[in-house]
C-alpha cells in the first residue's frame, strides 16, 4: 500500500496523461474522415493505435475506462467499414495494415468472421506473406497474424531470430534510428510484448542485449529522441528487466519531456503527409502520436501484471585483454621503429607513445631503441631545448621510459627540475597542470607533500563545464587526473553527467573517422569509472578493428606516402596511448558497472 504523500510510479502517470491525449485526438486515426493524401498516414496511425488498444485488454483484466473506451469504438468502428476493410483483397502487400487491426479487435473480444476471412483469403494468395521481407518485419508477420489467429505455413520465430539485428549482438556506436527500431521490434514479436521467453539463438547473451539496450537508450536520450527512448524501455520490459538504472533515467526523461496534455513529441526533421498545410492541431497531432502511443506502451508493460519480470542480468564478461595486448604490442614497435627514421619534431611523440606501450605491457625494452635515437639526437640539439616544444604527456612518456630502460638524458633531466622548481614556489596550480605533478613526484622530482597541496589546490570543475566539446574536456579530464581514475571519484553526479556526454560523442567520432577524438573519449571515459561499459567496451573494438597488418591504425585514404605516414603516426600514437590506459577494456573485478547496485543503490 502507498504511503500517504507518496508519488505514484512514474510510468503510470505517463501512461494516463499520453492515454488522455490519443482519446482527445481520436478522430485523427480515421482513414474514412481523413484528408486526401493524408489517407494512408491515418490507416498506418489507426493500426498502431488498435495494437495499443488490444495489448490494453490483453495485459489489464479491468474494462475500458473512458479514454481507452473512445479509442477502441473509434478503432472498430472504423474497422467495419466495407471501404476499410475490403481493401485488404485490393492491396495484398499492405497485409500488415489491416491484419493488425483486425488482430486488435481479437484482443478486445471483437472476433468478425468476415474480416478474418479476407485476411485468410490474401494469406492464401501465395503473394501477401511470400514477398521479401527484412526479418524483424518478417517476425511482424508472424506475430500479426498469430494474434488474428490465421493459419499459415511460414518458417517460425526459431528460424528467423538468427538473421536479426538484435541477436547480431551489434556494435552500439554504429547503429542509426532505423537499426534500432529494428532492433526493439524484434524483441516486441519474439517476446509477444513480453508475455513469454522466445527460443533464442544458440550464443546468444541476454546480458549483453540487455547492455545494448540501455546504451542505445543513454545515447537516444543525449540526443533527445523521446521516440526511441520509449522504444527502448518497452524492449527492455519485454525482456523482463525492471532494475535498471537506466530504464529510471529513461523515465524521468519521458516524464520530463511529456507535455502537460499529454503528448509527447516525436524526433524533429520527420516530414508528415499534409504538414504543409498550416494546420497547427494536425501538425501536433502527426509529429506526437507515435511517440505518444509508444509512452503508453511503456507505462502499460510497466505495470502489467502479465508481463515477464526477470532480474537484470549479470554484467557480460569483459572481453579478453589479449587482444588488445597484442594490437598494443605491434603498434609499440611499429611506433618504435619509425621514431628512429622520423624527424626530431615527429620522433619526439612516436617514441613517448612507444615507451608508454611499453611500459604498459612490462617490456619496456620495447621503446629502448626508439628512445636512445631521440635522446642522442636531443642532446646534440642547438638553440632552445626542445622539451619546451612537446606536451608534457610526451615530456613525462620519456623520462618514465628512459629510467625503465636505465637510461638518462641530461637536457630532459634540467628541464625536468627546472619545472620542479618553478613548481615548488607555488601554492596553487590550475587543474590542467595536476596530472604533471603527479608525475614530477613519482619521477621523484616533487616532494609527495608539495605535489599533493598542488593537487588539492585543483579545481576540475571548470574542466567539465557545460558547453566545452566533449573531446576537450576529455583531454583537461587526462591532464588532471593522468592514469588515476580515483582522483575524480568524488565528483558524484556530475562525473556521471560528464560522462554520458562523452559517451554521447563517441558514435560521432566514429562515425567521422575521427581516431584521435574516439581514443580521447576512451581515456576520459575509462577515468570517469565507465571502463566496463558497453559504450567502451565498443569503443575499443572501434579502434583494434583499424589497426592494419604493419602494425599502425587508420586508414587515411589518400595517395600521398608522406601524408600517409604523418596521418598513421599521429593515429597510433593516440590508439597507443589508449590502449595502454588503465582498464583500457575493463574494470577490476570488483569495480561498479554502469547499472550495479554499487552505483545505484536502486537496482
């Protein structure tokens, strides 16, 4: 029993006020009292309405109240018009239209022998159910006509779920809107809206499915689209997931972007039949109805007695590191040797990278010739030092590879303690400067207790402000926290919010080409404790997939051999460093994931 003052669930709330809107707009799902050119759009409107209405008496024993009641007299009025119904014998590959239809009123009780009869007879036309199909619609077929409970001799559910997307187990950075409406229409029929547990493929990994879905449904929040956010949580419904962190945050989403009559707009750039004629309440009513449907599809799995309820599954075992240790170790000596033939200014960030891999496998002798080639080349350098030309990442890269190989370099050596100095005077130092410091004090050149008031006096807060690209504020994140996820640890949920922003930028990346920025991401992510999250774990097979046979990453896809190898160094290095990152493809064992209990201590 409720508490007094207690907030209902969310999902009811958005179920009533969506179920509100649909009943208030009814008469738009009529093809009969539709405009000329607007006719097909409402009869594929009236279909997604009456499954919505049928899954309502399936699901919930209790009759109609009101709203429910108007869309369902507006659904089989429609449905017994011979102008409606009869079109099924004059356009057999629109079978799915009005077989829908007709299975929704099954549902409700409404069994009209001769409506089912024309579907029978287009099923048996050899036409209707034989043309080609991409198989989550073919899995629309079968559990269409399954509801209206017509006879067919068409493969099974078995037979078609391994040619899915969804059980593909897909790249989450790769998928576009299509994709994944694939993907949750697929779970929708196999689970028939989650009332039973299909025969899945035989590897198939319900926890990395589900880890799909909620990645799909962060980064379909980042980009405000309210339509597969509510796909997605009816997906996960359906599997029977209930505690999931953010199956809650897709909720309060919805919650927050449902309009205060109901309505819940559907993702901009989508052009409606007869939008262009200035009608303001058709406009709203086509851009949200969808999207409003799916909302209440949300809410009416939610509190469903009938459907499934599993706990979340296990997280997904991580993948195995070896790989990843073995692109890592090829990029190094790839990296290595062309330090040694490269100019000063480009061999300089080639062979920090290298002793960075290096030191990252524990063969540090890897980067040994590298280093040697650019510390003979240093030292005899005239005019300025040219440390003062490199980033500090590569400053620090070396010196670390230089004592592991038991080597030295005096102009790296007074530059290092030149800093220290200048460092030591100070009481404060700006965040970007932290992860330096750390370094100067394991390097031994910072006394712990200067280098941690130093680190103190470091604010990272304006290092993830709202507004700063993604890929900037991983790279102040990497500047201040160096390889020490624990040092942001105490930033709560604003490291949260900083995260799912770089992670929201991660498909782009990709998606450009963009190797620097994706193995950026990658470190920023991995320091904001999300290094087991799907989004990562597919980061990095991102860039181990672009590694080509020497041993460097990219493909530039130009002719120019100069050009070229700038372009495959300046990569590598980037998916060097990357890969040597700190739980570079997972967390320790017994670190957090992105939606256990230790995170979030509601699921």
């Amino acid at each position: 029993m409720k508490a007094a003052g207690e907030l209902p669930p969310p999902w009811r709330a958005v179920e009533e006020r969506a179920i509100s809107w649909l009943a208030a707009h009814h008469f738009r799902f009529d093809p009969h009292t539709a405009e000329e050119g607007s006719v097909l759009f409402a009869r594929k409107a009236l279909v997604e309405m009456a499954l919505l209405v049928g899954l309502r008496a399936r699901l919930d024993p209790e009759p109609f109240d009101g709203d429910y009641a108007r869309l369902f007299e507006r659904m089989n009025a429609a449905a017994k018009r011979p102008s409606y119904r009869e079109l099924i014998g004059r356009d057999e590959r629109a079978l799915l239209l009005y077989a829908g239809t007709h299975a929704a009123l099954r549902l409700c009780g409404q069994d009209d022998a001769e409506f089912h009869h024309l579907i029978e007879q287009s099923v048996a036309g050899r036409y209707a159910t034989a043309f080609e199909r991409i198989p989550y619609r073919q899995l629309d077929l079968l559990h269409t006509l399954e509801l209206a409970g017509v006879a067919h001799h068409l493969p099974p559910v078995e037979a078609v779920l391994p040619l899915t997307l969804f059980c593909a187990d897909p790249s989450v950075l790769r998928l576009g809107d299509r994709d994944i409406y694939a993907i949750t229409h697929t779970v929708f029929y196999a689970t028939d809206f989650g009332l039973r547990v299909p025969r899945w493929p035989a590897g198939f990994d319900l926890s990395r499915a589900v880890e799909l879905l909620e990645a799909l449904s962060l980064l379909s929040r980042h980009r405000g689209n309210a339509d597969l956010v509510a796909e997605l949580l009816c997906a996960l419904l359906c599997l029977g997931v209930r505690d999931s962190a953010e199956a809650e945050r897709a909720w309060a989403f919805l919650s927050g972007v449902q309009e205060a009559d109901g309505r819940v707009a559907g993702p901009e750039g989508i052009v409606r039949p007869g939008l262009e004629g200035g009608d303001e309440e058709y406009r709203s009513w086509a851009t949200g109805y969808h999207t409003t449907i799916v909302a209440a599809l949300a809410g009416l799995l939610a509190r469903s007695a009938s459907v499934i309820r599993h706990p979340r599954p296990l997280p997904a075992t991580a993948p195995d590191g070896s790989r990843r240790a073995t692109a890592l170790r090829r990029a190094t000596v790839w990296l290595a040797e062309d330090a040694t033939t490269a100019d000063l200014e480009d061999a300089l960030p080639a062979a920090a990278a290298a002793a960075h891999g290096a030191r990252s496998l524990g063969e540090p002798s890897l980067a040994e010739s590298a280093l040697a080639s650019v510390v003979k080349r240093v030292d005899i350098e005239q005019g300025p030092s040219p440390w003062r030309r490199v980033g500090a990442d590569v400053v620090f890269a070396c010196a670390h590879g230089l004592r592991a190989t038991d080597r030295s370099c005096a102009t790296l050596d007074r530059f290092l303690e030149d800093t220290a100095t200048a460092l030591a005077g100070l009481t404060a130092v700006p965040a970007a400067a932290a992860g330096g410091v750390t370094q100067l004090m394991r390097l031994g050149w910072l006394t712990d207790e200067v280098a941690h008031s130093l680190i103190g006096s470091a604010d990272p807060a304006p290092l993830m402000a709202e507004g700063r690209p993604p890929a900037m504020i991983a790279r102040g994140l990497v500047q201040y926290a160096g390889d020490d996820p624990g040092r942001l640890a105490g930033n709560g949920p604003s490291a949260r919010t900083v995260g799912e922003r770089l992670a929201a930028a991660l498909p782009a990346a990709c998606q450009d080409y963009q190797l620097d920025e994706v193995a950026v991401l990658l470190q920023g992510l991995t320091l904001l404790g999300w290094a087991d999250h799907r989004v990562v774990h597919d980061g990095v097979e991102f860039l181990l997939r672009q590694q080509r046979p020497s041993g460097a990453f990219g493909c530039p896809a130009v002719d120019d051999p100069e050009q070229r190898t700038r372009t495959q160094r300046r990569w590598t290095q980037s998916c060097v460093v990357a890969l040597s990152f700190p739980a570079a493809l997972g967390a320790d064992p017994g670190s957090p994931t992105e939606d256990s209990p230790a995170q979030d201590s509601h699921a």
